[in-house]
C-alpha cells in the first residue's frame, strides 16, 4: 500500500530508541517495526549498533568515553533524520544512564 502525496506531507519525523543488554531482541523489534512502517509507505530509517560500529564509529572501542562519543555520532544522525520528518528506529544498547539521558537533549 502506497501513501498518498497529503498523508506524504504530515508525516513527523520522531526516534525511537530500542535498549537492553545484547541478545535482547532490539535488532529483531526494530526490524518488525521496520518492515510494518514500510509496508504502509512510512518513511523510515533503522539504525543499528553493530552495522553503525562497522561504519560510522569503527574507529571507537567500548571504553565509557567511546561508548559515550558512539551514542552522540548516532543520535546526531538521528536528530538530522527526524528533522527531515523520517522515522528513526535506534537499536543500541546503551549501558549508562547518563546517555540515556542525554538522547532526552538531543534528539
């Protein structure tokens, strides 16, 4: 199902960030959601924390401080992304509070 050019127009972009421990099933919920958002014509972006350390911030390791700059690269990605009025489906594990807390500022 296709949407139409109005439902096109008032779409919002908004994050939705998927957390817990690896092994969780965040990849496999953001996929779901994923696959449902784009069969109703939903303009949609997942990212993922394995596939974004492959890329994005393959430079970082899993220090506190990497960690902390790996959630910042991405939620800067995200923030660009819903701007624009697309879904964003964020599957990280975020470990600390204080990132939590600091996507609430961001995105």
């Amino acid at each position: 199902m296709n949407r139409s050019k109005e439902a096109e127009k008032i779409q919002k972009g908004v994050t939705v960030w998927f957390t817990g421990l690896s092994g969780a099933g965040k990849t496999t919920l953001n996929r779901l959601v994923e696959s449902e958002l784009r069969k109703n014509g939903i303009r949609v972006e997942a990212l993922d924390g394995d596939v974004v350390r492959q890329y994005l911030t393959a430079d970082l390791g899993f220090s506190k401080p990497d960690r902390q700059k790996n959630i910042e690269r991405v939620a800067f990605v995200a923030k660009l992304l819903t701007r624009n009025d697309v879904i964003v489906l964020a599957s990280f594990i975020s470990p600390y509070q204080q990132m939590r807390d600091y996507l609430y500022t961001v995105t």
